[in-house]
C-alpha cells in the first residue's frame, strides 16, 4: 500500500497537468455498458429522490455532480486537486445547476458531518486512492444510516490486474492500484454494508485519447505505444484491455464494475 502523503503528491502532481484534458475526456468519452444502452450508470443504479442530498468523492472536473444535481435537493463534491475543482466550477456554471458545492479534502479525510448524505458516490477514483478500504469507511461514515453508497472503478480480470497494473503506472504515475471485483465487494462486506447491486461495466476509449491525459517522464508515452500496439498485433490481450486496432487508431476497452451498498 504507497503512502498516504506520497500517493496524494503524485495525484495533486498528475491531476494538475490533466485537468484540461481529462475534462475534455469525460465529457466526450463513448461509454458503453455491456448489453444495453450509453447511460450514466450511477444515475441508473440509484435512482435518486428529490430530497437526497449526495456526496461525490473524488469528484473530478464534476460531470456526475453536475449531471446528478437537477434530480435530488443538494450535492457536495470532493477532490484533492484544485485545478479539477476549478474546472468542476466552470463545468456547473456553464450548466447553470445551483445546488452544487464544492470542497478540497484527502477522501480519507472528508469534510461532512457523520451521516449527513443519503447518497455518497465515487468514480474512477478508487485506483488512485492510497487505501481505498479507508476511503470507503469515510464514505460509510458521511452516509446516512439506510442510505446507498456507490463505487464505480477499474477492475481487471484478476489473471490479469499485475500486467494491467504495471501498465497503467507506467502510463500516470498516480496510478496506485486496481481492485478486482471481488475485492471491491469484500471491503463493503468488512465494513457491514448491505450489497444492493453489482454491475460489470465496459468503456471504449481510442488510445490516444487517454494518452492525452497521461503526463509520465520524457520517452515514457512511446513505450506505452508500442506496448500496446504489439498486443494489438498479436491478439495476446496480456493487459486486460482487449488492445486492437480499429478504424486505423488503437481502441481499448476498460473493464469497471459499479458495486452499490446500504448503510
């Protein structure tokens, strides 16, 4: 498990240089979910009423706080880097949503009351996080008694996480760690929270596109590249990634699961 203070100086340094580009990325990334529709799979999964009140953890450029806000009474998002918050910022005043706050804060350490939400979410953030099983019992501790927790991350096949690992370390440095998808229900088990859910999920993405959010050492991006064009070519699939060449641009395909709780 890497240091708490290491790991969140290696996040602040990535998510500084990504900001542009990674907002740019999810708003414009083709997402899919296996077997149905392109739709926002938290929003689906929780089906929100008009007087709860959500904490996003690790909330990013803020496309899901903004896009969840119109539907329930108020939304707090956190994240650890203020270059992203100012972009959430943007995005919400751009979206003309009022009733959405934003707070900078480790999610180890979140800045709420005990059981002031009925809906604490995070996305695509727990692969960043220096211990993720604490970052849920944060977000246990900020969820209402009865109220739903949701988890949506990266989980690679486990035969396949330790190469999918090394590559996507490689490619952000602020990369930590994946958990399959039994790891991530186990720590919602630990913790004594009720499984409602479990969704395995997909997201295509052309190469480039994460590439383009993706800040390592000089020459590092050329290694990547030719990583994963030689799984391409040769079918291998050693990432986890279903590597392959479509439309004359490399494709990849991330496997997630969303796992929701009751507290």
């Amino acid at each position: 498990m890497p240091d708490l203070a290491d790991q969140n100086a290696r996040v602040l340094d990535q998510f500084r240089q990504q900001a542009e580009a990674y907002a740019a990325l999810v708003n414009t990334a083709p997402s899919s979910a296996r077997g149905g529709p392109a739709i926002d799979p938290l929003i689906e999964a929780l089906a929100p009423a008009p007087t709860d009140r959500v904490l996003d953890v690790g909330c990013g450029s803020g496309q899901f706080a903004v896009s969840i806000a119109p539907r329930v009474a108020e939304v707090v998002g956190v994240d650890l880097t203020p270059e992203m918050l100012d972009k959430a910022r943007a995005h919400q005043s751009q979206a003309g949503v009022a009733n959405v706050a934003w707070r900078q804060a480790d999610s180890t350490a979140l800045p709420v009351a005990d059981g002031s939400f009925e809906i604490v979410t995070s996305r695509s953030m727990f692969h960043h996080a220096a211990d993720p099983a604490a970052t849920l019992a944060e977000m246990r501790r900020a969820c209402a008694p009865g109220g739903r927790i949701a988890v949506l991350d990266l989980t690679p096949a486990p035969d396949k996480a330790p190469a999918f690992d090394a590559l996507e370390l490689l490619r952000d440095p602020s990369h930590a760690r994946t958990l399959t998808a039994e790891e991530l229900r186990a720590l919602g088990a630990e913790l004594g929270l009720e499984e409602l859910d479990v969704r395995p999920r997909a997201t295509d993405l052309p190469l480039e596109m994460t590439l383009a959010t993706s800040f390592p050492g000089p020459g590092v991006l050329e290694r990547v590249r030719a990583l994963y064009a030689r799984d391409a070519a040769s079918g291998a699939d050693i990432f986890g990634l279903k590597a392959r060449v479509q439309d004359g641009q490399i494709w990849v395909t991330y496997p997630m699961t969303l796992v929701v709780w009751r507290r």
